[in-house]
C-alpha cells in the first residue's frame, strides 16, 4: 500500500495501529493480509516479529486453500488453533511447514467489505490453549479498527489498499533498546562464564562477548552484522538455522549442540523475545556423540536454506492436495513464482507428441500462440533438451539463450528463464518455465530447490490430468443418464437441478425425469439409488427405463413403480432404490402420487402456506416383487407448487429428519416464485449445500399456472387408495 512517493500516510497509521494490536495480545508474530483486486487472493502486506524471508511461503494464500486466514475471510469468522495438535488436524498443510509449538487466530478484517485478515501467533507453552471471549472481542475489535482505517485512506485517496510485491516489516517498541550495550552491562556479560551474544529477528549479530568468540573461533568484527551459517562454516547446517526460526516463530527458548571442529561440543540456548534472540554458548557437558562430526565439505555448493527447505515442504505439501490442472496452474502462478520471484510462466503438458500449454501467466497472447504445440524434440526453445535429458537448464540473461536458441529470447520478450522438466519413471509430463524481467542469477541452491520441486509439479500434474479425464468421462456418463431437456408443457413451469456428492467419484443415483404423456398429462419422477458411484449410477439408467416404458403405456403410478420393482428385483442388483411418482391430468385437474420408501414431496397452495404431502410409502424399489404402493390423490389447482427431492438435500446429522422437512417447507413458503431457478438456487443455499456434501441431491419444482380451458371443475381433497 504504497504511493509512487513511498509509503503514504494512511499506510503509517495502518501499520502503528497493526503493530499496537499485536503488542497489546502479546502475540509473538502478526501478519496483516490484504485481498489482491479481482483476484480470489490474499497478499501478505505487513509483518511484525518475524523476517520477511521466514514468511515467504505463506506470502500468498489463496482464497479457497485450506489455511486458517483463508477459512477467517471465506467464512467470516475468527480461527483458533490452540496447538500444534489442533494444527496436524486442521491444517496439517501448514502443521507440516511450521512444526514448531504454535498457537494461532486468524480473523477478517471486514467493514463496508471484506478486506482481507489478521493473523496473531503465540507461543503454545506460553499460554492457554484456549481463547477466552474476552480475546476474541478484542481481536475483532482490532480488525473493525483496521478496515475503517483502510476505508478512510481509500475515502480520502491518500493511498489504494493494494498490497505490494514485499511486505513491510514494522517492531515493536517496548522502550529503547541499543544494540551497543552500556559498559556496565558489558562488564556483567564478561564476567560470566562461556560465551554470550545477540541476535536480531534477522539472524545477523548484533553484539558478541570476548568468550562467545573464543568458542566460536572468530573476531567480532568478523561476526557482526552476519549471518551466523553465513560466517561459520561448521554450522552451514539447515538443522541450527532451524532452530533459530523455532525461536524467532515460538518465542519461547530453544537449545541445540553443535560441534566446532575438529571435535568441540558446544551447547548454544537461545531465549528470544519481540526485539531480537539472546544466545549463551558454553562448552559442552556430555561426551561427543559416538557419530562423526558433520561432514564440511570444500565444495563451493552450498546446501540449501532452511527456509528454503520448509518453503520446498510447503509447496509440496500444497501440491498433495490440488485436485485439477487448473488448481496446479493456480498453485504455481499464487505460491510458487513469487517464492523464487518469477514474473512468468508457462506451463505445458506432453499430449501427442507435442507441448500443449495448459496454463501461463504474465506472457502476451501471440507468444503463447507460437509456443503453444511445439514438438516434445523441439530446437527452437530448450524445452525439448530438458525433457529429453531430463536436465533443468537455466539462463541467468538473454546472451546465454541467444547463442543457442536465437529466436526464443524474441518471442518470449524476457530476460531470464529456468526451464523444468516433468518426468515421471522416464515419461515427459510437460514442461514448467520460470520466467524474469530482468537478469536473474540462479544459485546452485535455487537452481537444486527448483529441480526438486519439479518432481513435485509432475506429480500433481500427472495426478490432475487423470482426475480431469476422469471427472470429463464421469460428467458425460452422468449428463446422458440424466434428461437432457425437460420437456415444455403448456401451463406448468418446470426446474431441475441435480449436485454430485463432492466425496467418491462426483456420480451418483439420484435421479429426476418428466415424461410428457400426450397432450392432457405428464408424468414427474425423482428417485435416489443407494451409493453415489458408477453402479449406483448405472442401476439408476435401468430405473428410469423401466418408468419410462411403463409410464408411455399409461400405467396408473402404483403400477408403474410396481413393474419397475419387479425390474428390479429379476436383476438382482444388490442396491435398493427409493421413487416418487406422480400424474399430473390437466384434464381431470388431478394429481395422483405414489411412493416406493421416497421423502413426501412438498405441495405449496397460493395463500393457503406450504407443508409436506401425506404420501404413504411403499417399500424401497427391489426388495419385494409383490409389494404394493398405495396411490395419493390431491387437486390440481392454478398456482399450487410441487418440491420433489431426494434425501441429500435434508438429512444432516444430528437433525431430526421431520425437522429438516419442515425447515425446507419453510425455506420454499418464503422463497420468491418469479425465477423458478434462482428459487432451486435459494433453496440449496440455505441447506448447507455449498461445503462438501456426502450425498448427491436432485430436486425438481413443477409450478401450475393455469389448466387448459373446458376442464371439469376441482376435487375439493385429496384422497388415499
């Protein structure tokens, strides 16, 4: 949130009262996230009490991801974690990217609008693991207080809430504190035994003593202002920078032993707090570990960060779970380039024996247009070597691609690439590259992190791509079992809707029909096989064949379900089914109903309210070839509603099944009729449909407007036989 002057002074304030807030919950670590314009993205833009580098995994979030400030802004209400327990549980995605013991809030920052979250962590040794409501008001209280400032820059235009590429990193000023200690504070450190020094929140030096130098083997004026893997060669090790982000996140003390070669053990206790990490080093008590001291090699590679590594863990973490192609474009677009900076991307995949882009991002259309379908042993860019060697190439500036591949820096327009193969067991996926703006050197750490997650990319494309296939052939296999177009009867408007389970295959039993039967009738049926697989749906076929062909002879509905059930019951098919069946004659102005063990249908009269119909079932569909399905008669009258569905839409555990009936009767009473689709759309947004749903549901709405002209008058009731 920046001006082209630097930080406006709306910023200012947002960032004093940021800070205010996480000092006054006494939070070891807060992050304010901001929603990206016409993105379903949140966008870390300040941080306090930790380096901007720790955070660079979690810089992005996406709006859907199964992260707590995700879930805060998604469902507009405050996340607690009080453990890493908790955290394995609910979030094991970030449990595995943060093993450290953490307690966690995460809530919206709402005012005239969703703004984006607030995120508080605290160490969970240092505090209950459960939050009292007085936390809670005062949390929300903050973020009211956070949306109105940013709503009054946004009035004022003094600056526009859009976070920018970095975060800001603001402290928190518990009174003044010099990093040059007062001499008689210097002389207290150098009277103790064994060594002291300080850290800052960065990991660099900030004072040394004469005895933590002696230990450490190095002047002080060679360790101040470095990182300490950085200006100490024996402990380049991500396992001892590990444990100084465990300090910095948990804010509570951390020891580790280390040795100094060629074989002194020291023993180094960390203690941090909100300004920085104070360090004792004294020699070690207990004997060297019977194994070897670590291993320092003379090899200019260095091994890779540590935050590098949990970056690497936490992407793989997130590419487990993407499900389609297009939520591994996403994953890479939102979490990936920005880690490694990258301005572009494109994304191919082997089909044919070509690259055929699946995704891309900050590339104009006509060079996709001529990168799209190039052959897998394609010259013209490097894409065809590194699937065919199985080798990453990089090039840190145009120059280096030029001599090899003279077009390719033209039509792209950047400046750097890093070109990934995805290779499965010796089989090409595709092909992901990484693109800058400018000149980008790659380290040989960088370059090993992206070889490594290129692995991980082919996994969960490879993974994607079966799933979409999947789920292409499951949705046409569900569309041709269901009706395509529901016929058009004069005086009857008619809307259907069906919604897979989103657990198992997305296919389920759950069916609806509506079978015109001459000029003067209509036949309307809804049933629900057992399961919500491929079986279930196949069977389901056989159903509403068998309804339709008794149907067209114009069977009265007790015997069309009663042939159906003796389909069924000669096929054996081990799976029950449960049917609704009614007549509508326009010429009779009747509806006769039966049931095979089906949820009563809904009937709503205009001024008379809306209630369940007494339908009396007959059993599941087959079970008994002989059973006999009792007929329901009621008047078809102008302006009366019918709600057929099946039990996905109302059984919820926990909920008494006549009460979900009933809150659905009222949810239809209440409902506008003008729409008939946006009143099936009303009606599933209040029955907690839009989560994941166990069960597929149907639910198909007749309206009566008006009966053709010359019929006989009413039937004053309804009748059973």
């Amino acid at each position: 949130m920046t001006g082209t002057g630097g930080p406006a002074a709306g910023a200012d304030e947002l960032d004093a009262a940021f800070a205010e807030t996480v000092r006054r919950t006494g939070a070891a670590v807060g992050a304010l996230y901001l929603l990206a314009p016409a993105e379903s993205l949140l966008v870390l833009d300040v941080l306090c009490g930790a380096p901007a580098e720790l955070a660079a995994p979690w810089s992005r979030v996406a709006l859907g991801a199964p992260a707590p400030v995700a879930d805060a802004v998604r469902e507009e209400r405050v996340v607690w974690v009080g453990n890493q327990g908790e955290m394995a549980h609910s979030y094991p995605r970030t449990a595995a990217a943060l093993p450290y013991s953490l307690a966690l809030a995460a809530a919206p920052v709402t005012g005239t609008r969703p703004w984006g979250a607030l995120l508080l962590m605290w160490n969970a040794d240092a505090r209950p693991s459960v939050m009292t409501p007085r936390e809670r008001g005062n949390i929300l209280s903050s973020c009211r207080r956070l949306a109105r400032l940013i709503e009054e820059a946004v009035e004022s235009r003094s600056w526009s809430p859009v976070p920018g590429d970095r975060p800001r990193v603001v402290r928190i000023d518990a009174g003044h504190r010099t990093t040059s200690p007062e001499s008689a504070a210097a002389d207290f450190v150098e009277r103790l035994p064994g060594g002291s020094c300080a850290l800052d929140l960065e990991g660099r030096f900030t004072y040394v003593s004469s005895g933590a130098c002696e230990l450490l083997g190095r002047d002080a004026e060679h360790l101040l202002g470095t990182l300490p893997w950085q200006s100490l060669r024996w402990m380049d090790d991500p396992t001892y920078e590990d444990r100084y982000r465990a300090a910095v996140i948990s804010r509570g003390p951390v020891a580790f032993t280390a040795c100094r070669p060629p074989d002194r053990w020291l023993d180094f206790h960390l203690y941090p707090d909100a300004s920085g990490i104070s360090v004792r080093i004294v020699p070690s008590g207990t004997p060297a570990p019977p194994a070897p001291a670590p291993h320092h090699s003379t090899s200019t590679v260095a091994p890779a960060r540590a935050g590098q590594l949990y970056q690497l863990t936490h992407l793989a973490a997130a590419l487990t779970e993407v499900v389609g192609v297009q939520d591994v474009i996403n994953l890479i677009a939102d979490q990936v380039m920005p880690a490694f900076g990258a301005e572009g991307l494109v994304l191919s995949s082997a089909e044919g024996g070509r690259l055929r882009i699946t995704g891309y991002r900050g590339y104009p259309p006509h060079a996709i247009d001529r990168l799209d379908g190039l052959p897998l042993d394609t010259t013209f860019t490097p894409a065809g070597r590194v699937l065919n060697s199985g080798i990453p190439a990089f090039f840190a500036e145009p120059e280096e691609m030029r001599r090899i591949y003279p077009e390719a820096p033209h039509v792209s327009g950047k400046k750097a690439w890093a070109f990934l193969p995805l290779i499965i067991s010796g089989r090409p996926v595709g092909c992901c590259i990484l693109s800058y703006d400018k000149p980008h050197h790659f380290p040989a750490e960088e370059r090993a992190v992206l070889t490594s997650l290129a692995g991980l990319i082919a996994q969960a494309l490879d993974r994607a791509r079966l799933y979409d296939t999947k789920q292409e052939l499951v949705h046409s296999l569900q569309q041709a079992l269901l009706p395509g177009e529901l016929p058009t009867v004069p005086g009857l408007r008619i809307a259907a809707r069906y919604l897979p389970a989103t657990r198992g295959m997305d296919i389920g039993g759950d069916f609806y029909d509506l079978i015109r039967l001459g000029d003067a009738a209509v036949a309307a049926v809804i049933g629900d096989v057992q399961g919500h697989n491929a079986a279930a749906a196949a069977l389901m076929g056989q159903v509403r064949t068998g309804v339709h062909a008794h149907a067209n002879l114009g069977t009265p509905p007790d015997q069309v379900l009663a042939g159906t059930n003796r389909l069924l019951t000669d096929l054996g098919p081990d799976l029950f089914t449960s049917c609704l069946y009614a007549h509508l004659d326009f010429a009779r102005r009747r509806v006769t109903l039966a049931s095979a063990g089906h949820p009563p249908p809904l009937l709503r009269l205009p001024g008379r309210g809306t209630r369940s119909l007494d339908v009396p079932p007959g059993p599941l569909l087959g079970i008994d070839s002989d059973a006999d399905f009792p007929v329901t008669r009621i008047p078809l009258t102008p302006g009366m509603m019918l709600a057929f569905y099946t039990d996905g839409l109302i059984e919820t555990p926990g909920v008494d099944l006549d009460d979900a009936i009933d809150r659905l009767a009222g949810d239809l009473a209440r409902a506008d009729d003008r729409d008939l689709e946006a009143l099936i759309d009303e009606l599933l947004s209040k029955s907690c449909t839009a989560g994941p749903r166990a069960d597929d549901i149907a639910l198909l709405v007749l309206h009566a407007e008006a009966h053709p002209p010359g019929g006989p008058p009413d039937i004053p009731g309804g009748d059973h036989t």
